[in-house]
C-alpha cells in the first residue's frame, strides 16, 4: 500500500447479529453489495442465501446487447475437520419451505471494513473469516476465506452453482444446459455452448488446492423476495464439481472467478488485489477532504462509490471521448436493476462526485451526457446492454443545468462551459419552439408544458402495460421550477462570456415564467402550490395533490416561488409529508394515498408516487428549510438522524430506494439507490 495511506483505519459497520436472542429472518433481510465500476456487482443477503434473481457472486457487465449477466450464483461451503466430521456453512432453500440456514448456527459477526463485506464464523474452536471483493474495472470476484485462530485448521470445500442469464430474467428460465467443463493447470472454464456468452474461469489459490469433478443439479431453489414480488420464484442450478483446499492460519484460500482473460486475472494475486482495492478505497476518503473522511459520511463515500461506472460496452462512446481526449463516466441509478438515468444521474451528481472530491469524474459525466443530446433533451435512460438512450423526460434535461451550475461552483471550469453552451442554447430554444412529447412553452403564459398520452415524462413516472399511474399531464410544477432555474443560469453564463443581447433574451423569458408560476400556482386556500395546471392541456384546470414536487419552487438556485409563500408552503411539507427517512409522495388526505410499497408489481407502482417515501427527496427539504430559516442548521440535521441507523438495515452500508408512507416505514424497492445516498450525503454536509 502507498506509504501515505498505511495510517488509514478502516471505517467500520458491524450489523448486530445474535442468533440465541434475534431471528434468523435478520440474516436473510439484510444484503451486502460490491461493485466492480462496470455496472457489474455481487450481492446476496449475509445468511448467503439467495432471494433475488438478481443475486450472485459475480453478475458481469458484458459489451451489449448482452449487458448484465449473472455468472456466478451461488458457492456451497463445508469445513472438513475428518472424513466423516463435516460442517456445513450453507444458507439455501427449497420447495416446500425447506430452509437450510446453517450458517446461523455459526455466524459471529457480519462487518463492512470500508464498504467491503466480511463474514466471522466460529466453527467448534476455529474462526474463519470470509471477504468478497470485486477488483475494480474488472468482471472478477474473488471470494476469500481465512483462519484466524489458534489450533488445527479444517479442510474448506467449495461447491459452486450456476445458471447463466441476464440479470433479469426470471429464476425458472432455461438453465443453459448442457455446461462445458475444461480443466489445465489448476485453470477452470465453465461455459455453456446454447449462449453466446464468455466463460467463467476459476481458479483457488491456497495450500493443496485441487478440484473434484461431481456434476449435479441443485433443484426446487426458492427465491424468496421474488415470490413476494409476484414473479417467478423457484429454479435449478448446476454445479460442475467441488473445489478443496487446507486453510493454514498463515495463508489466505481465494477462490476467483472472472470472464476476464487469464492474462488479466494473472496480474495481480489475490493479497495483491486486496491491497490495491484497500487503497483505492483510502484514496476515496482522502480525496472527499476531512469532512467526509470519518463516520457516517465515509461511509457514503463508499456507498457513493458503487454508483459510478465506466460503462461496458459502449466502444463507439468511449472512442468519440478518447478522441477529445476525454473519458466516459455515467451513473446508475440503483442496484440491482436500474441501469444509467439521465435524471437520476443530474440530481445525485452533487452528493455523489462534488462533495466527495471526485470533481474529474463530474466534467466526464456531464460531458459524456452532452454528447447524446437530441432535440433539446438528454437520454432519460439507457436500457441493459444498449448503445443509444430513449428520450422521454421532460425534467432530465433541465436538471441537466442544474447539475452544470454546481458543477461550476466547486471547479469554475470554463472550458467545460464554452464547450457546452452552444447545446445550452439548443436545448433552450427546443423547449421554446418545441420538441419531443409535446414538451413546448405555452406563449400564452412562458410556462413549459408537456405530455403525451402513454408517456410518463416526470420523475413520477410508474407505468404497468397502458397504465399511466401519475401522467401529471399540463404544466407541472417542478417542471416550471426547473425551466426558470435553467433560464437564469443560462442567461448568467451568457452574460460571462460577454453576450449581454442573449442573456436578457432568457432573463426575459425567465421573467414571465416568473410572473405566470405565481399567479397560476398559487393554492390560496391550501397555503401551497398546485402540483400541476392546464391538466391534461386543458385550461385552468387545477391539481390540488399537496406533493412533495412543490418543494424544487424554493430549494434551487433561482427559486421561482415568491419568497412571501415559502414559509407556508414549508409548513405544509412539513406536516403532511415529512417522515424520518424522506417524503411521502402524496398527503395522507388525499383519497388516491396509498401508504404501503408491496405487493406484485401492479400493487408497487400504485403506490410508487402514490404516498410512498423517497428518501432522496430530504435533500430539496433541507434546501428550503434552510432557506426559511437560515441560522438553523441544528433543526434541519434532525431532519436526518435516522438515515445513520438505516445503514445496518436492508442494504447494509447504503440508502434504499423507497420506504412506507407509515411506521414503522419498512424499506422497499432498490437496496441501493444513488440519488439517496448523494441527496443525504449533501444533506449531511450542508447541516454540519
């Protein structure tokens, strides 16, 4: 390790774990996550059991269209200390409610040692610690396991299991059977000749390391979470063999698996790769500032870090930037199955990058989505394994600004501007004139309407087959508060580079949106905004939903909202949809609330932006709280003390998606989604 960062003492959460008072249901809720920078990942829940179709020990990202692939499922562990004296580590179930969880029976500790999962057995008189670590920039996972205790170490067999599909298809879909095993020189490759798909190859550094041939075919495996989530839930695996080595208190056992080629694995071993990442993760804290290095910040640092990617796959992309001299960074929204987003990318931009000091990734990313501009928008997403985004946002562009303008505020890098503001002004007169699904300014009031029936254009944006469960159709109020915010900031980037006539073209635009939002959003008698007017493109026409939507009036930059209603309309957030973990999405006395997130798929998104929590949505409260009041940072940190606790919970070390709209406010939906760890991250910061 660099001798500057051999003084680092790892940040450390340890998830309570006590199997003689706490129910083994603990050990399967709670998942641990690595990420390799690709958009790759392992996951599973600390018993080792799988639950998701998402879960695996190595889920590549492969150049499309393959995109996100599992490779590795699953690896059975049993320690031998005789030939007829085995114990099983094992965590599975099967059909019929056949739950194995034997490593209960023997777990003493769950830990993340900056950010990395590691697991402490006491087996008898024997403690083995196991890691799992993804090198960086790498479809590798290596799997880790060593004795640190006194007396005679066992033996460690290793069954590993697989199914190789894309990560989201169902548990039940054809196995890829027949498998091809090849063997030489302690060098395996598994691969299945009915998908076009690299082979896994394998390979146990240890002390007497060997393989034994004993193919077999694991059946009935249950998934849990996917049976509560309504789709598909039991599947096979297939094992080829077992792998088997003799632990020594001295030596490290690590099993590897990659899709990478042999000469890449071969770089660098398994301490080395250790080591590297250790450092790598160092270099994180160290580069955020001393702000972010200790406690619950570093920690999301390192949950922030699983966010950013170089994406796989994307040759032409990639070569377009090398040829400016520039390189490609996204973000995606969620694991595990979001893929890159525009909008998501704009709003975590700040907490994931600016705060935390990675300000050369930040000018990537905001370039990389520059360049795939198309009639004044940026992509709202790019699907698995695909080359070009789809385009149906109207907010993603203009959080595109918003993102630009803090951008600018921590690097005052004008290059960037000068080279961006020729699509600056595109994307502006786009919205002027028109573009894409509807999205104009109406020239009747300046203000920016959009929809399209069968689209979901905001970041409300839950749809099932023709179902449109938020269409938020007309003007809507977060639009308008971005489209004037995007104006000023662009009219005083004009006005830097000396083109004072356009400047005040946008200024004067921006000045009529101005006067229109206040007197067309005004909710007199609620004392808040109107989440959207001229509904569906009929003149006033009025949604009085009290949304959280209301809040960006305030919290950006260039507020829109007159400063006379911002304490009302604070008040109002505050008591109808504040809870300890973020906003509810909708007033509880609205009769479309819906206050819990579960259920099949149909029952999720009818409650998605129905009532349901977003925790990202704390980080615009704390904007406008502070803005109401000043001088009372201690008042808006309270406003986040529950986020600390919620890092032992669900995704441990991370920021679920969503919660429940009521107590106890159970997590759901992604266990890891970037715009809540970035919007708490900057929260945090701001309220220190």
């Amino acid at each position: 390790m660099n001798k500057q960062f051999e003084t680092h003492r790892p940040i450390v959460r340890k998830m309570p774990w006590d199997g003689s008072r706490m129910s083994r249901d603990v050990l399967l809720t709670r998942e641990w996550l690595v990420t390799n920078g690709l958009g790759g990942y392992a996951s599973g829940t600390v018993s080792g059991a799988v639950t998701r179709r998402y879960h695996g020990l190595l889920i590549a990202a492969l150049p499309g269209p393959l995109g996100r692939v599992v490779m590795w499922n699953h690896v059975s562990e049993f320690l031998r200390f005789t030939d007829d004296d085995v114990i099983s580590l094992g965590a599975e179930e099967r059909a019929g409610g056949q739950l194995d969880l034997k490593s209960a029976d023997y777990l003493a500790e769950f830990r993340l040692e900056d950010g990395l999962p590691v697991w402490t057995y006491h087996v008898r008189e024997v403690v083995v610690e196991k890691r799992v670590l993804l090198p960086h920039l790498q479809n590798t996972v290596h799997v880790s396991y060593q004795v640190i205790s006194k007396g005679k170490p066992p033996r460690l067999e290793l069954r590993p299991a697989f199914h190789f599909r894309h990560h989201e298809a169902p548990v039940n879909s054809d196995l890829a059977a027949p498998y091809k095993l090849t063997a030489v020189d302690g060098r395996y490759e598994i691969s299945a000749a009915r998908r076009k798909l690299p082979p896994i190859r394998m390979q146990l550094h240890g002390r007497e390391a060997a393989f034994t041939i004993a193919a077999t075919k694991i059946p009935q495996v249950v998934y849990r979470i996917e049976q509560q989530r309504g789709y598909a839930y039991e599947g096979e695996l297939w094992s080829p063999g077992y792998f088997r080595v003799d632990l020594t208190e001295q030596s490290t056992a690590t099993l590897v698996g990659s899709t990478e080629s042999w000469e890449i694995i071969d770089v660098l071993g398994p301490e080395d790769v250790l080591s590297a990442e250790r450092e790598r993760r160092a270099r994180l804290l160290h580069e955020g500032g001393p702000k972010v290095r200790q406690d619950f910040p570093a920690e999301l640092v390192f949950a922030a870090d699983q966010f950013i990617i170089t994406p796989a796959g994307r040759f032409e992309e990639a070569a377009r930037a090398h040829a400016a001299g520039d390189e490609v960074r996204t973000v995606i929204a969620g694991y595990h199955w979001f893929t890159d987003w525009g909008r998501d990318t704009m709003i975590s931009l700040e907490g994931l990058t600016l705060v935390t000091g990675r300000l050369l990734e930040a000018g990537y990313i905001l370039r990389t989505f520059a360049r795939y501009v198309r009639d004044g928008l940026i992509p709202n997403m790019f699907p698995d394994g695909a080359k070009e985004g789809v385009y149906h946002t109207a907010d993603a562009t203009l959080w595109f600004f918003h993102a630009l303008g803090r951008y600018l505020q921590y690097t005052r890098d004008l290059n960037t501007l000068k080279l961006l503001l020729p699509k600056l002004i595109d994307i502006a007169e786009h919205h002027l004139r028109g573009t894409r699904f509807n999205i104009r300014v109406d020239p009747n009031d300046g203000l920016l309407a959009q929809g399209e029936k069968g689209y979901q254009l905001t970041w409300m944006d839950a749809k099932m087959g023709d179902w449109v469960v938020t269409p938020r159709r007309g003007k809507a109020v977060e639009i308008n508060a971005l489209w004037y915010n995007a104006l000023r900031l662009l009219a005083n980037w004009l006005r830097e580079n000396d083109d004072d006539a356009s400047a005040k073209i946008y200024d004067a635009h921006a000045e009529r949106a101005r006067i229109s939002f206040n007197n067309r959003f005004w909710f007199s008698k609620g004392g808040y905004l109107y989440d959207v007017v001229d509904c569906n493109g009929q003149p006033d026409t009025f949604d009085v939903s009290c949304r959280p939507n209301q809040l960006f009036a305030i919290s950006l930059e260039h507020p829109v909202l007159d400063a006379t209603h911002w304490k009302s309309v604070l008040q109002v957030v505050e008591k109808e949809l504040l809870t300890p973990v973020g906003l509810r999405t909708l007033s509880p006395n609205s009769p479309d609330y819906k206050p819990i997130y579960s259920g099949d798929l149909r029952s999720r998104d009818g409650a998605y932006h129905q009532g349901t929590v977003w925790a990202w949505l704390i980080g615009p409260f704390v904007d406008a709280w502070l803005k109401v009041h000043p001088h009372d940072r201690s008042a808006a940190r309270k406003f986040l003390e529950t986020f600390p606790v919620h890092l032992s919970d669900n995704g441990v070390g991370t920021i679920s998606e969503v919660f429940d709209a009521r107590e106890p406010h159970h997590a759901g939906g992604c266990i890891a989604q970037a715009w809540s760890v970035a919007e708490v991250l900057r929260a945090w910061l701001e309220t220190a």
